[in-house]
C-alpha cells in the first residue's frame, strides 16, 4: 500500500482528517461526504478523494464515508496502530508548553521523556516528566523504544541535539529550531519553526486587499 | 503578478528559500543554483525553479539566482518590503517561547502587542511587552496597525478569540490551538498545530523500517 511514493502534502493532510473525523465521532456522526470534509476543513473536496484514495477505496457513492472505519484506516496509515515514543530535548517554555499538549497526543503517540543540557533544568518536573540530562538520551531512547524526537533547543544547540537524537537511533525529528538540519537521508526531519507560517501568512494580507479593491 | 492562483504549499515555501537566501547573504554568498539550493533544502531543483518561476523570471541559466536580487523578489512577494506588526493572544508558556522569536522576525515582521484573558497575567513582562487586556484589542490593533494575529490561547477559548481578532480587523491569524477554526473567507488562516506535524511524522517511521528491510 505505500509502495507508491505519497506526497510530503498528502501525509501531512492525513492527520488533520483524522482530528476532524474524531472530533465527528465524538458527536456520533456515522459517515461523513468529502464535500462535508472539504467545506469544514476548507480543502477543495475532489483533493480530499484524491488523498483517501492513495492508500484505498474507503468512501462509497452518495453515502460517503463511514467515519470509524475511515480513522480505522487513517491510524492504520499513520501507523498510529502502534505505540510510538516522543523525547523532547530543550525544556525551556517552547519545551514546556508543547509538553502540555501531551493530552492532544492520543493515538498512541505520547512525549515519554525529556532533556536538557542546564543543570538548572535537570532534575526538574514537566508534566509528570523529570527533565534528564542530555547524557542519559542514549540509553533511555534504547529502554523506552522512542523513535520520534522534538528539538525546542535554541538554534545555535540545534544540530548537535539531532547528532546526538541520530546518534541514539531516532528515526525521526520535529525541529522546531529556526535551522536546516543536517541527518542522514534515513532520518525524516519536519520544520515547524513558527516565523515560516507566520511570513507566509504575510502573502494573504495583500491578497485580501487588491481582491476587495476589485470587487 | 499575484492574478494567477499560487497554491498555498508553493507560498509556504517562500519564506524556507529567503531563510536560506539570507544565510547566504550573511556568508558573502553572491550567486546560488537551483541545484544547490535543492540540495541544501531538501527539496527537488525542478520544483524550485518552478515555484520561482510563478513570479518572475529571476534565474539565468548557467549562473543561477543572484543572491541580493533574489532575497528582494522574495521579500516583495511576502509583502515584506513593508512593515507588518502582529498581535499574540495568549501568554502562556506557548506566547511566551514565540515572542522569544521576536529576534528571528526580521524582515519588518514584529510581534508588537501581547494580549490575555487572565487577571494574574496582564500588565506581565514578556519581553519588553507589558500583556494587555482582550478588552483593549480593537483600541490597539487600530492604533499599531496590526494585521496578523497568533493564538496561543487553549482550545476552549481560541474560536472566541478568533471572534475578537476578526471583529477587531485583523486579516490573518495563525493558530497554535488544535481546534478548527470558523472565520469569514476573507480572513486568512494558518494551523500552527504542532501535533499534525508530529503525526504526519509517524507515516514515515514504518516506512523507513520497510525500506531497510527491503534493501
């Protein structure tokens, strides 16, 4: 099923369905049609097909989606079927308000643990987390099966924090250091440095402007 | 320039190219290719070339991108070349680690004011922003000009906030809050979320443990 190469944009969209879709079942809805999704979600609808299909014909003609079978399916992709460990390094505030978001973290997915390189820090408690010394990553992304690292160190710690993440056999990294990073071609690396969106946000304002002095 | 319809996922890019272009700049760097700036971003040099080309003619053949030039084209895309200040609702751990990249917004893009809903924390520090009252949104985004709005409130309170900004005039928000959010067309909206990038890395776990097994 992922033998075909599926866009960075696809898989990325696939989590945002699934929030919708369980936000849907907590409200009892049993299908749901890809013009409801597109219009909640502003997607154009055909797109939403398109993904969806990628991986299988989940939808059927003029019923829609069935919603739990749908998340069924979008876990199954996102492999979030399986537990999956997160080690946050950097616990500073960025550290600690993205560890509050732990409760967001169902499916299976859940930050286990947390580092820093102050002493100050270490020893210190973050939402039911001692924050460890950055020494100890090794051993304890080995005990606790993490696989997943997030990187809220300031920028100049930030490539020697995904050495050190690579190094104890991370396979992926959400960075949120406004630096590229450089990892083996094995390890997947998403940016979510915040002044990317904002600075692009900036392109809609003059948008908005020359549209509403046309019409 | 801006009549033909970019797709969000090519805008998005903009602001990773001008990042690079600027650490170029800052090395002495007078040309780039669209290979090299491929290889550095992780993204195909075809791709690039054709991002760039939806808005100028900017490179020429065998010799590249001119650094400066290009920096400039980028900036009067993102509407950069003017100034842009930006409000932040929410002043917790989450506002606090984002106004610390106030320093990283440059490119006339600044938080200016820091706004909550709590008592305890209005009329706070953060750096060198006294948090103000909701209450005084309207008065403050007519006054400072505000534009760009970022919520950092938590879920249960960020579609009223969004309310506000809308009813205050602000054109586009970006949204740390995992909810979705209801706003008039015209008003531009990011989701920050950090989970959905978390998530959407889990994809690329099985899919790096296929391939090793493969190969």
């Amino acid at each position: 099923m992922k033998s075909e190469k599926i866009s960075d944009a696809v898989v990325r969209r696939m989590p945002v369905y699934l929030r919708y879709l369980n936000e849907l079942q907590n409200r009892d809805v049993m299908t749901v049609s890809s013009q409801e999704l597109g219009q909640n979600l502003d997607l154009n609808p055909a797109q939403i097909r398109k993904d969806l299909a990628y991986f299988g014909d989940f939808g059927r003609k003029g019923i829609g989606y069935d919603v739990a079978y749908l998340i069924e399916k979008i876990r199954q992709i996102l492999n979030l079927d399986q537990e999956i460990s997160v080690a946050l390094v950097g616990a500073g505030n960025l550290g600690q308000a993205l560890s509050n978001y732990n409760m967001y973290l169902k499916d299976n997915m859940k930050i286990v643990a947390v580092f820093d390189i102050a002493e100050a820090k270490i020893g210190s408690q973050i939402n039911y987390l001692t924050v460890q010394p950055i020494t100890e990553l090794p051993e304890t992304v080995r005990n606790l099966g993490i696989r997943i690292g997030i990187i809220t160190v300031p920028h100049w710690e930030a490539q020697r924090v995904a050495d050190q993440l690579v190094e104890a056999g991370i396979q992926a990294i959400l960075n949120f250091a406004p630096v590229i990073l450089k990892v083996p071609a094995e390890v997947r690396v998403h940016a979510a440095d915040f002044t990317t969106d904002l600075l692009s946000l900036a392109y809609y304002l003059d948008q908005g402007k020359e549209s509403s002095n046309e019409s």
